[in-house]
C-alpha cells in the first residue's frame, strides 16, 4: 500500500530503463505506486521489474519510442484509458552528445530535437487536456534540449573551450 509516495496512484515514467528514470521508477514503485515504466529496451525494463517484485508498488513494462510522437501520443492516452487515469507522468526520455561547435553533426541534432523536445512535448500533451478536465495530475519535464541547444562551445585563443548562451533560454 502507497506509503510516501506523494498519494500517486499511477505513474508513467518515460526512459526508465537507466538513469534518473530507471531511479525514480524504482522510487515510485517502493512506495506503492503503480508505475509504468516506458523505453525502447524492453530487457532492460523487464530486469528493472524482477528487482522489484518485491516493492509495494508494481512495475509495468511499457516499450516506447517517444522519436515517434503520434505513436507516442496514441499508446499514453491508451495507457491512461486502460489505468483509469495516469496521476503522475514524468518526461524524462533524453539523449545527450557532448561535442565540440566545429565537429557538429546535424543528424545528432536533429536526435536531440526528436527525442528530448518533441517526444518529451508529445508526451506531456497527451493527456494534459484530460488531467485539466479531471482537476487532477501532475507532469515534469526531465529531459534536457532547449538548454543544451541554445549553448555554443566557443575554442578560445588559448585552446581552451568556453560555453556561452547563444539564445536566452529562460532557465
Ligand atoms: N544526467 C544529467 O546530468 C542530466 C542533466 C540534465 C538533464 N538530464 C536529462 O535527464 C534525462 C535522463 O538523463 P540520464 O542521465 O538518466 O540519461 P540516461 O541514463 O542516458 O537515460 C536516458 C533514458 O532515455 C531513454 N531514451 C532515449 N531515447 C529514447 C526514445 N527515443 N524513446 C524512449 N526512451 C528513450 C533511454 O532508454 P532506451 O535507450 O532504452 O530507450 C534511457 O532510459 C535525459 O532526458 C537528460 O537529457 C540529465
């Protein structure tokens, strides 16, 4: 039974197979809540859940590729449907490459964009309009794009590299 768990009864948590998502999974589960843990590597998902038949709570393995935001859309508002309602929907799928402004691949870009900005907006619109209706639910943006994207790694004179914000980007 839900002891601490911030009164969530449902919860999805996108990226959860490592990381921060795969911890706070873990943490949400061990406190009775039923999450639905969501990535593409469902094995590693599955390994999560075995560690955790013990936990109050209960793990669901949920394969999601939030790159994909219409099929991303579709499968949470499934989810929410077959749940009775998600309380707690965590954004947190993410990529990240550290490089370098002069050996910048637009494909990795076009990932980050993908990925961390619009799968993570896909997944927080899906049933956004669904908690306001009902009055209830709460959702975090976790993963981290605009940030990264709007900084530019400048080599100085000197060889070393400084970061500056090339675009405000309010955080
Ligand atoms: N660690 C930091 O210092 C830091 C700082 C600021 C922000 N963040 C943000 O916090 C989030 C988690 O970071 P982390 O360090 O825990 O990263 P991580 O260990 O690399 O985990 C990333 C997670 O995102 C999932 N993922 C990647 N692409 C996906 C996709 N297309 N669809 C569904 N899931 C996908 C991965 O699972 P699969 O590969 O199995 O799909 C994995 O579970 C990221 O969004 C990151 O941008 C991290």
């Amino acid at each position: 039974m839900a002891t601490d768990g911030k009164g969530y009864r449902t919860a999805l948590v996108t990226g959860a197979s490592s990381g921060i998502g795969r911890a706070l999974s873990a943490w949400l589960a061990r406190r009775g809540v039923r999450v639905f843990a969501a990535a593409r590597r469902l094995d590693e998902l599955r390994k999560l859940q075995a560690e955790l038949s013990s936990a109050s709570g209960k793990l669901e393995p949920l394969e999601m590729d939030v790159g994909k935001a219409r099929e991303t859309i579709q499968q949470i508002q499934e989810l929410d449907d077959a749940s009775g309602g998600l309380d707690l929907i965590v954004a947190n799928a993410g990529v990240g490459f550290e490089t370098h402004a002069k050996r910048i691949q637009w494909d990795r870009v076009e990932q980050i964009i993908q990925v961390n900005v619009l799968g993570a907006s896909a997944t927080l619109c899906a049933v956004l309009p669904r908690m306001v209706e009902r009055n209830s639910g709460f959702e975090v943006h976790g993963s981290e794009g605009h940030q990264r994207l709007s900084r530019v790694r400048e080599e100085r004179d000197d060889g070393k590299e400084q970061v500056q914000d090339a675009v405000p980007d309010g955080n």
